[in-house]
C-alpha cells in the first residue's frame, strides 16, 4: 500500500460505524474460544477489533495506516504497523485469524492469504467479511447499500481503480481519496484456495432488510 494510500485512510475515522455490524457476525462465525490468540488483518481504527477483544480473545492488530492505528491504540489496543505482504510474525503463530475489509484495500490480495496460512496454526480458521465483489466495485454504483445496485460495464475488469470508475459515488467520499481494488467472485475465492484454505461456510450480509447484500462474509479452515 502506497503512502498516500496508508494516511488517505485518516478520513474513515467517522465513518467507521458503517462497518461494524460484520464484526459481530464474526465473533459467531469463528467459534473462538476465549483467551485464543488471534490475529486481526487490517485492524483500521480498531472499531471492530473491540468485538473481538470484548468476545475474551487475546487479539492483536495490524494495519498498514499509522493514523488509524493512533486511533486504536488509544482505545486500549495491542496493534502494531506491518504490511500484510510480510507479517512480523513466526509461522503458527495464531489460533485464528479474521479480516474485515482488506481485499479492496490491498495490491494484493493473494499475497496477504499465503501470509495469513503462514502465520495460523494447521486447523485454525481464517473468517473474513468484506465487500460483495459483484455489487461493489468500478461497474456498480451502491452508495451506503442502499435500493438496488446501479451496474455498468467493468465488472472483469480487476485492480485498482478511484475517480474514474462509475461506482465511485462521490468526489469527496472515501474511496475517491484513498481508491480500491476489485476482483471478480471468481478471482476472489480462487485467491483463498491457492493459500490452502478450506473453506467451510459463506454468508451474503445486507442492512436491516434491504434487497441486496452489500458483502461477504466466510470460514476458511488451514
């Protein structure tokens, strides 16, 4: 992640709310059992890291963004800056791993799960929530998930992208600052298997009824 990326996240801060409801599904979703050590990838602000931490997990964090990290840390938590390409930790090191929001946020995605395999112990589960590569992206315009998702040519069409792309739904909103990554279902879920994750359960989320999910969330299994 780039620089102007890392502190382009600073903004997010108020809008961190928004993404918290997946982090309670998690808490379900992993079966983690208190005092487990657990890895959270892409800890932000540490909004949904307090989840884990309330659930008994004895979690750290890592981020790439030093501001968000300044936020977390000030809520008590234990996470330090590192790149998901190169975890600073030793193989096996946790009894799970969970990650919110990372594969629209990082170059690359596939390298960060071959990092998350190494780092979780043979049997752990991975559970990840993040947003629905087919209704979030450059080709679907879904501001704050809400109606039915605008489509536009450009859903195969991976990698980054920002300004330009019709599904960025305002020049000032987030992801006009700081741009995302898209990959397709397909590339998606083929990047979990090629770690050697198994993968065990897969749910679509949407908010308070409405009529299509705006993410993902899943249990791999080393």
């Amino acid at each position: 992640m780039k620089a102007a990326q890392r502190e382009g996240w600073a903004p997010f801060a108020p809008l961190e709310s928004l993404t918290t409801p997946a982090a309670f599904k998690l808490v379900r979703f992993a079966g983690v059992q208190p005092r487990q050590k657990v890895l959270d990838v892409g800890c932000g602000t540490g909004a949904q890291t307090i989840a884990f931490r309330d659930a008994g997990w004895k979690v750290t964090g890592v981020d790439a963004s030093e501001d968000m990290l300044r936020r977390a840390r000030d809520r008590g938590l234990d996470v330090l800056r590192a790149d998901t390409a190169a975890l600073p930790f030793e193989d096996n090191s946790f009894d799970a791993v969970v990650s919110l929001w990372t594969h629209t946020d990082v170059d690359d995605f596939a390298t960060a799960l071959l990092e998350v395999a190494r780092v979780l112990r043979v049997g752990g589960p991975f559970v990840y929530a993040g947003a629905h590569p087919c209704f979030i992206g450059p080709h679907s315009r879904f501001v704050y998930a809400e109606g039915i998702p605008e489509l536009h040519p450009g859903y195969l069409d991976e990698g980054r992208y920002g300004l330009e792309a019709a599904g960025v739904g305002s020049a000032k909103g987030l992801r006009a600052k700081v741009g995302a990554t898209h990959l397709t279902l397909g590339r998606f879920i083929r990047s979990f298997l090629d770690a050697g994750l198994r993968l065990e359960c897969f749910e679509e989320i949407e908010l308070d009824g409405r009529p299509y999910p705006f993410a993902v969330a899943l249990r791999w299994r080393l």
